[in-house]
C-alpha cells in the first residue's frame, strides 16, 4: 500500500548541497552514471571520469544548480526510489 517516493530535483539539490563527495548518495550516483547508464547507451554520449569529477565538484561543493541539474539528468535520478543509495559504499 505504500507509494514509493521518487527523487525530485529539488531533493537531489538538497542531498548534492549537504552530502560530502565521499558518501553513498554520491558512489549510486557515480554508479548510475558509469555502470548503468554505459551498459544503456554502449558507447556514445559517454562520460569521462575527469568530467564527472568537475560537475559532481561543482555540485557539491560550490552548490552549483545547473551542476546538480545535469547530474540528476546523466545518473536518471528522477527514477530513484527514497534510500536507493543507502549502502553504496560497501
């Protein structure tokens, strides 16, 4: 009976603003971006490392929303469920 909470930007902003770069909000975004989003789209429109590291940066740390933003659109995080992220570190 519960509805699943997804991410909204808003939320997504809050977390890149208060999250640390090394935490497990950050790694499943990491991983959506590399690992999920590489095996969907086999080559093209890949991210380099240097340049998530920049955005994510940005995101971060200089609480950049239009970072955030493209972040939220590479890691398809309006799809992801409330906690998804817990754990990603391990």
């Amino acid at each position: 009976m519960s509805k699943e909470v997804v991410m909204e930007f808003n939320a997504f902003l809050e977390k890149c603003q208060s999250e640390p770069t090394v935490s497990d909000f950050e790694s499943y975004l990491a991983y959506c971006i590399f690992e999920k989003k590489s095996a969907e789209t086999s080559g093209k429109d890949e991210v380099t490392v240097e340049m998530y590291s920049s955005v994510r940066d940005q995101a971060f740390e200089r609480r950049d929303e239009q970072a955030a933003r493209l972040l939220y659109d590479l890691g398809d995080a309006s799809s992801w469920k409330e906690g998804e992220w817990e754990g990603a570190l391990r």
